[in-house]
C-alpha cells in the first residue's frame, strides 16, 4: 500500500527533551484529546482511537562502509482510518 506523509521532524534533542514530548503525547491519548504534532510550518491532528494497534520495534542499521551500526526505537499507532483498531496489547 502506497505511504502519503502527513508529518515528519527529526531534530537532536536531550532524554528529558524527548521524555517530556512523549509524557505531553501519553497526556493526550490518556485523557482521550486529540493529539496535535507541530514543528516548523507544518502541523497535523490526530484523533486516536480507544483501541489503536501499538507497535514497539527496535532495529539496528549498518551502513554500507561497514561503519558503527545505528540503533533505533519506534513506537506506532495504527489504526484504519475514520475507524477504530481492536488489538490486545500485554507486556511480558
């Protein structure tokens, strides 16, 4: 299925920097708001459902050249849009 882009920012910022973004994020979805991402001139709101589909997923990119591996860590929602996901989420 073909990707449209609505929002995307990469910027360096500290842990706490990124902790705090990610608590005012949990605020919204715990409080049932919608969730609005903003950065430079561009911005999109979200209204999340009561039962997204939540992924966690951690890679580790090499490059090519055979230089030091990159690590990441994504957290997604999904959901259909102008609907509602049903999944389970448990933690071991």
């Amino acid at each position: 299925m073909p990707e449209e882009v609505l929002f995307e920012t990469e910027t360096k910022q500290t842990r706490a920097e990124v902790a705090d973004y990610l608590r005012q994020v949990a605020d919204k979805l715990d409080a049932g708001d919608p969730v609005t991402l903003a950065a430079g001139g561009q911005s999109t709101t979200l209204d999340v459902p009561e039962r997204p589909t939540f992924e966690v997923k951690v890679e580790r990119e090499t490059s090519k050249g055979g230089g030091n591996p990159e690590l990441s860590i994504e957290f997604e929602l999904e959901w259909p849009e102008g609907g509602g996901g049903d999944e389970t989420l448990s933690v071991e």
